[in-house]
C-alpha cells in the first residue's frame, strides 16, 4: 500500500560515496560447513558474491574496489583447498575479462604474484593488459597479498634508492613511502568492510588502514548481496571521520 521500502540505493548521498572501498571477504568456508557441504562450494558461491558486488559498485560509482580474496597466510592452507582457489581464480579471470572490458573497469592485482601458479599470472598479467585503458573503476584483487610483506618491500625499495644516491633517509615521509607500497598510486580506503563477523585486519592494507572507517557485518560472504553493500555504506555515510580533529572544527571548515 505504501509502496516499497527504500532501498539504501536510494537513501545514499551520491556526493559523499567513499572514493576506495576494500573487502575482506571472510566466510566462505562456514557458509559450506553449515550446509555439509566441502569448503570449495563456499568458495565457488563466494565468486558469484564477487561479480554482483563488483557490478553494483560500478553502477554506485564506487572509483576504486579493492578485494582480499588470498592471503600470503592462506598459502598454509590444506594445498587442496589452496589449489582449488587458485583454479577458481583462473575460471573467475576467464569468464570476467570480457565483462570488465565491457563494463570499462580497470583489473589491478597487488600481493606476492610471483608465488602464484604460472597459469594464473599469465591470464591475470594479460587481463590487466587488456583493461589497462579502462576509466570506469579500478577492481583491484588482493592475491597473495600481506600488508607487513608489503611493508617490508616499500622499506627495502627505500633503502636501495638511498644506497643508489636517489634519495636520502630524511627524504622519507608518509606520502612517499605510501607511493612506494604496491597499492602505489591509489588513495587509502575510506571504508573496510569485513564480513562473517571476525574483528581484524589479517594482514590487509595495515599501513593504509590508519584512517579507514570499518564496517563488519556477521553475514558470510556467499550471503553478501547488494542491499547489505549498500547498508554499509549508508552506515559509512553516517560516520563522522574527524583525522584527530573536534567536531567543531569540522562544522567551521564545511561552513
Ligand atoms: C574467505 O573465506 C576466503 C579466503 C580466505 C580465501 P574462508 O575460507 O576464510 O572462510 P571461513 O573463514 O573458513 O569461514
Ligand atoms: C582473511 O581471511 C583473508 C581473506 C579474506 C582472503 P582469513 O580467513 O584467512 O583470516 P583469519 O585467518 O580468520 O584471520
Ligand atoms: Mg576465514
């Protein structure tokens, strides 16, 4: 009678959309124990997760998505289930590269790539390739991605542009060493959503992190559908990110 319930589409601030969106996307392998079914049948219905919210942050105007899908951790797993990730990425780049062409969003990956199967970093380098012209949004993958690995990489790319007169140690501040991390050129996430309840980091964009809203839901990933991407970013809407500041001098400076 009174029509349909909004949606949080609908209730969304189109000018107040955060820039960089990151998921850990946590979950999958609760959501198959809970219907008896092997930890790969999570993962395979965590794929069809990743291309709605893919296709939705698109369509919200999202500039840049940035997924957790494989941990430098996640290496230790069963290899069984670590081979059965790296097939499904191999089928997920596959099946998606004319669909991010066709919709113009830009593949990225950061992490550890060379420790990934020579099959998947072929497709992965050559769909990087073909969007790489692509202005739409960037859809980074994080794949055998830790954020202390990432670190520790910046520090020694720093430390050899020192030993080769390029820079000297006073030279180092946040920005440039921001620059030299393998998310290099993107802005920080304004929002980090988690989902299936766990409350951390594992490993994920910890230097970028600082200043992130985060915003963890107990739904699984295979049961992360539009609506609840869209409630969480109504809840980061809602937030006030203050940088250390008062509220006060938030109003003076938007008045
Ligand atoms: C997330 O789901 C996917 C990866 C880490 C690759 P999990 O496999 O961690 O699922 P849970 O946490 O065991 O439920
Ligand atoms: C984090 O999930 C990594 C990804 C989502 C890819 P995990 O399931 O590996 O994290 P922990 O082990 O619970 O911290
Ligand atoms: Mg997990």
């Amino acid at each position: 009678m009174f029509g349909k319930e909004p949606t949080g589409k609908n209730l969304l601030d189109p000018r107040r959309l955060p820039a960089h969106v990151a998921i850990i996307m946590d979950g999958n392998g609760r959501w198959a124990k809970r219907r008896l079914m092997p930890r790969i049948m999570g993962h395979r219905q965590g794929v069809k997760t990743v291309k709605e919210i893919v296709t939705a942050a698109r369509e919200l105007g999202i500039s840049y998505l940035t997924l957790y899908a494989f941990s430098t951790e996640n290496w230790n797993r069963p290899r069984q289930e670590v081979e059965s990730l790296m097939d499904l990425l191999h089928q997920y780049l596959l099946q998606e590269a004319a669909e991010l062409l066709g919709k113009r969003i830009r593949l990225n990956a950061i992490g550890e790539l060379h420790r990934l199967p020579d099959r998947v970093r072929r497709c992965l380098k050559k769909v990087m390739q073909d969007t790489a012209g692509n202005d739409e949004m960037v859809l980074t993958l994080a794949l055998s991605y830790g954020g202390r690995q990432e670190i520790i990489d910046a520090a020694r790319r720093f430390a050899s542009l020192c030993v080769q007169g390029e820079a000297r140690p006073e030279d180092l501040d946040i920005s440039l060493f921001s620059s030299l991390l393998w998310t290099g050129e993107m802005p920080d996430p304004d929002l980090i959503i988690r989902t299936s309840g766990e409350k951390r980091l594992s490993n994920f964009l910890v230097f970028q992190a600082a200043y992130s809203e985060l915003v963890i839901t107990d739904t699984l990933w295979p049961d992360f559908h539009r609506n609840e991407f869209e409630q969480a970013l109504l809840e980061y809407q809602s937030r006030e990110r203050r940088f250390g500041m008062t509220s006060e001098q938030l109003l003076c400076e938007n008045a």
